[in-house]
C-alpha cells in the first residue's frame, strides 16, 4: 500500500496539484476500505509522517455502493468477468481430461 500512495497517488495528486495552481501543501483525501492492512497502525503512522498533506477517511463497511462508486460501477464487475473466465477455464480443462480419461487422481 505504502507502494502505490509513494509511487502512483502522490505523483497523480502533485501533479494535479501544480495544473490548478494549489499549493504543494494542498490537502488531499484518500478513502480507504476497513482492510486490516489500510487501519494497520504502521501504515497509518507511515502516511501522516511521510505525507502530512494527505488526509485519509474509512469507508464503513457496508457502504461502499454510495461512497465507493468506482468499486460497484467499474472493478466489481471487472473482477467478476474475471472470476467466470477463470471458472469456464478450468470446467473446459477438466472436461477435456476427463474425455481423455487423463484426470489427476486425487490424493
């Protein structure tokens, strides 16, 4: 996590930053999910010493279909095209093996 704030949100955010003219201690705020690694007291202790511009809040759970759009809308379905594609491949595996009588015995 602290990976993609160093090396993809504070580039994004200080860049868009200098296009409007803020100035570089403009805050900035980070929704985050209630993942044990986002409420970790080493990450949060990480982010306010290392970026103190940078002001996070946790999404309750539950709630992530109104404050967390991007997640409903975008990757959860995303994430489920992936999930049926991996599932139809390996049903089409396993068929195919079980045709040609090649199954793995199962320990």
């Amino acid at each position: 996590m602290c990976d993609y704030v160093g090396n993809i949100l504070v580039p994004y955010w200080t860049r868009q930053k200098e296009l409007a003219g803020a100035p570089d201690d403009q805050e900035c705020i980070l929704q985050l999910d209630i993942w044990s690694i986002h409420k970790s007291i080493q990450f949060s202790t990480w982010l306010d010493q290392q970026y103190r511009w940078i002001k996070y809040h946790f999404v309750p759970g539950g709630c992530t279909r109104i404050a967390q759009l991007c997640d409903v809308g975008i990757q959860r379905p995303f994430k489920l095209a992936i999930k049926r594609s991996q599932h139809a491949d390996i049903v089409k595996e396993s068929l195919l093996l079980l045709k040609k009588d090649e199954a793995t015995p199962v320990i």
